[in-house]
C-alpha cells in the first residue's frame, strides 16, 4: 500500500504542476520576476499532501478528476504561500525550504512578499473559474471554505497566536493544538472535504472527513515536530531544532518523544476509524495517515 | 457639488466602516493582534475613493445600496492590504501613512505582513457570501474581476514593475502608464465598474466606465505624483519627495510638472466625457474627477 501511496503522491505533484504550467506562463513585461517566483515557490517538489487530499476525497464522491486537480491546485497555491511568508526574515527567518534557499534568498524580501500575495489572489480566481465546477454555488462554497481556513480564523490567526508564543508565555496542550488545528489544521481539513464538496455529498460525509482531516492534520503536526527534534537538515530540507531554540511550547515539548509518538500513532488510527462508511475507495487516505507518521521529510 | 461629494465621501466612509466593524470583531484568543491591526489598517480615515466609486456607479443602475456597500468593503480590504505589504521596509520603506505610523510601526513587520494577507482573504470572503448579492453567477464574476485587477497580471504585477524600476533602468511615458494601469488603475477599474457588475448593466455601459476609471485613475495618479513633488508631509500625512529621491520616473519627472497637470485636467475631462450617457445620477462621478487633480492631500 506505501508504494502505491508514493505513486499517487508522485501522480498528484505532476498532475498539479500540469495545471498550474500554463496558468504561470512568464509575461514579457518585467513583471515577469514575480511570476517566476511564483513558479519557484510552487515547482519546488512538496509532499502535495493537500492537493492529494483533494484528489483522494474528490474520488469517494465520483468528481471530474480534472476539476478536482483544479481545486487542488488553488489550496497548493495557498500553502505555498503560506510557506513563502511564513519564511521571511521577519517571521521564521529561514534559509533553507525542501533543500533549497527561501524565497526571499533565492530572489529578494520584496519579491517573496509579493508572490505570496499573487499565489494567494491567484488561488481565488482559480476556484472562481466555471473551468473548476459546472455548479457556481459549488464554486462559491469551495472560495468560502477556502478564505475562512487561510485567513484571520484560520491559518493566519494560528501563525499569529504562534508568533505569540514564540515572544513568550506558556502554552499548554489544548492551546497548542488549537493553535495547530488553525495553523495548519484547517487547510488540511478543507483539503479532505473539497472533494466531498465537489461530490455534493451528504452531511454525514463531510463530518467523516473532517473529524478524518482533523485527526490527520494534528498527526502530521506532531510528526513534524517531532522530525523537527530528531531529524537532520539532510532528511528534511530544511534547518532542525528551530522550536526548541526558539522555546517554543509544542505537543513534543509538553508529552516528550515517547508520548508524542505513541499519541501520533493514535491520531492516525483515529483518523482511519473517521473512513469507516468508505470502502476501498478510501484506501489511499488511510494509507496516508500511516505516512504522516512515519514519513522521514 | 464639491460640497455634495465631501459629504458623499464622508458617508460612504462611515458606512464603509460600519459594514467592517461587526466582520472584524477582536475575537479573544491570542489571535486578536491580527485583527486589531487589520482594524488599524482599515479604520483608518483614507479617502475611499474606491468604496466611493463603487457606491456611485451601483447608483446608475440602481443596485441595492447595502449590497454595493459589501463590494465596497471588500474593495477596500484590497486596498488597505497593498498599502500596508507596500509600506514594509523590504518594499517602500515608509514610517507614515495618512499622518500616522504605518502598521509595520504601530505594531510590528510579522504583524503587518499577516494582517495584509488576511485583508486580502477577508475581501474574497465577504465578496462570496450571499449576503453580498442574490445572484451566484454575480458574485463569482465580483470575485474574479477582483482577483484580476489585485493579482499578478494586475495590482501586484505593477508593484512589481514600479520595484524593478526604482532598481535601474529608465522607463519612457508608456512604460509609466502601464505600470500605473496595473498598479492603481486596476483596482479603480474594477471599483467603478463593479456597480454595473452588480447592476446587470449592458456591454455599453460597463465599457464607458471602464474608460471613465482608466483616465480617471492616471489623473489621479499624476496628481498624486504632483503632490510628491510640491505637497508637505503635512498636507499629505506621509512622506514626500520620495519618487525624486529613489530616481524613480514618473509621468512628472518625464513631462515637468507644467505639461503633467494639463495632462491630468485634460484626462480627468476625458473622463467626464465618457460619462455622456448617464444622467444627473452620474453627477458625483463627475465631480470626483474635478477632485482628483485639485486634491490638496
């Protein structure tokens, strides 16, 4: 199942770079720079756990493969994003992202600013296109859910309460997994429920997935900073004990190694539990809750 | 009329205002930060120009004025996020925005970054909702106009051309023109012309205001430039003299400041005549364009 798991993540990442290619055409004004480094930001070989999200999800519901590719495309637009600020000097100030320089080094700081505006705006038009779903109220659902996990509820008030933490104060477990499940809880979930939005499925459906993304999204989570304790720059692509240095509170700081891991564990055979109602459809979703676990990058 | 459009603008100021207030309520948690800089940044006295030219040419198709005001709020999100990423030290660099410190000042760079990004997901968000306007089909094409004037072949793409010049190299008038169409003029477009979005407007219409906010925002631009060169930081609440400093060209330094406000009265008449068609009710859209080039701040 892990190797059929691989070739899916492989499929997925080519199948999104397809879509994005001729949507990032470099103009020949020079406003070309900020396109290029919008392709830099996102032909930069990442995991594409949301657009597989998407893909898995959409496939339980019979949806129009190349729509969802669509959809998968505009929230790796928004995570890429995401990463390219989240990078800058004056947040994370890091240098190194999947083996290679940030954004902001391989270009400049005012460059890097305005990509991850543009990749943001350009998520939004994508979802708003009648290429993406014949139905607009699908459309419209799809932009809704999409601002409200990526901006001030969602993954930007979680980077915010973690910039907080990070200038002191003590977090406890429920705060930082609140601050995780809107950090990067959110869009992980609004990835799992796309496809079933696409779907038009039931409600029951869509609860599924999200209790399924939600256990997900918080296993990754620990898995990350776990990696970020044991890992090397080598194996992950970028710099390593970067919370400990900063004193950050997270869920491996406050369990240790061995209940982290042991709750990772759990997370991930939770979510599985979450896909009861789907037959072997949703088999590559269950794989990947064993990935997130136990992924070494 | 100048009296009728101060108190036009003031009120659509306020109601602006008062459409955001309950959207950006400071919520408890620690992410609170974020939205009381998003509230700096948009409670924050500026003109309103676009909001205006929303609410004006809603009028001439007798569009719903709360729902125009729902655009205009989205608009100005817009707005207020390019001005807050565009006043970051890595981009312009500037301490003072409308006789205040800007927001990267008042509270810090990650801050003003994040309440950017969530400014612009905000308007996305708003422009989605049903609230906004009874038709599907009317809001996602709201949404991708807006993504097209804000994104990279619009708002972003010319900031990212106004860098490169400011980085070497000379531009002629052409190439300023453009780069202003892309930078302000989009958005001004799209404001004046999301009335006749909203309203259902013919081919004929939409055209003539789009020709109205294209002459209309390089006035305005050109008068903005004249007021970097002859204005006081006192009547402009931010800094000035800046263009000449950073070597930058613009449509005053290229035609002396004599020919670039005959230039700015003959567009801003150019613009008025594009408004033959309407009546009385395209009056305060008349008077904006006297405005524009006689503006003291």
């Amino acid at each position: 199942m892990q190797a059929a798991l691989q070739e899916a993540l492989t499929a997925t990442s080519h199948a999104v770079e397809r879509v994005l290619e001729p949507i990032l055409a470099v103009p020949p004004g020079s406003e070309a720079r900020v396109v290029e480094a919008m392709r830099y930001a996102v032909f930069s070989g990442g995991k594409r756990l949301r657009p597989f999200l998407v893909l898995a999800s959409a496939n339980l519901f019979d949806v129009d493969r190349k729509q969802a590719l669509r959809v998968a495309a505009a929230i790796e637009c928004v995570h890429c994003y995401s990463l390219v600020h989240d990078d800058l000097p004056a947040m994370d100030d890091d240098d190194l992202r999947r083996g290679k320089p940030t954004l902001h080094k391989a270009f400049d700081e005012a460059t890097a600013i305005l990509a991850g505006d543009a990749l943001l705006t350009l998520a939004f038009e994508i979802l708003a296109s009648e290429e993406t779903h014949g139905d607009p109220m699908i459309r419209l659902e799809l932009i809704k859910s999409l601002a409200h996990a990526s901006g001030h509820q969602g993954m930007v008030g979680g980077q915010m309460i973690d910039i907080r933490a990070g200038e002191g104060g003590s977090m406890d477990e429920a705060a930082v997994c609140r601050l995780q499940q809107m950090k990067t809880g959110a869009l992980i979930s609004f990835s799992a429920e796309a496809g079933a939005i696409m779907g038009h499925a039931g409600k029951k459906a869509r609860h599924s997935l999200q209790g399924y993304a939600r256990d997900l999204g918080l296993a990754f989570q620990i898995a990350d900073d776990l990696l970020d304790v044991e890992g090397t720059p080598e194996e992950t692509g970028k710099a390593t004990g970067k919370d400990a240095d900063a004193g950050k509170a997270t869920l491996v700081s406050l369990m240790g190694v061995e209940r982290a891991r042991r709750q990772a564990g759990l997370l991930a055979d939770q979510a599985i539990a979450h896909l009861a109602e789907f037959d072997e459809r949703a088999s590559l979703l269950r794989a990947v809750a064993h990935f997130a676990i136990n992924r070494r990058t």
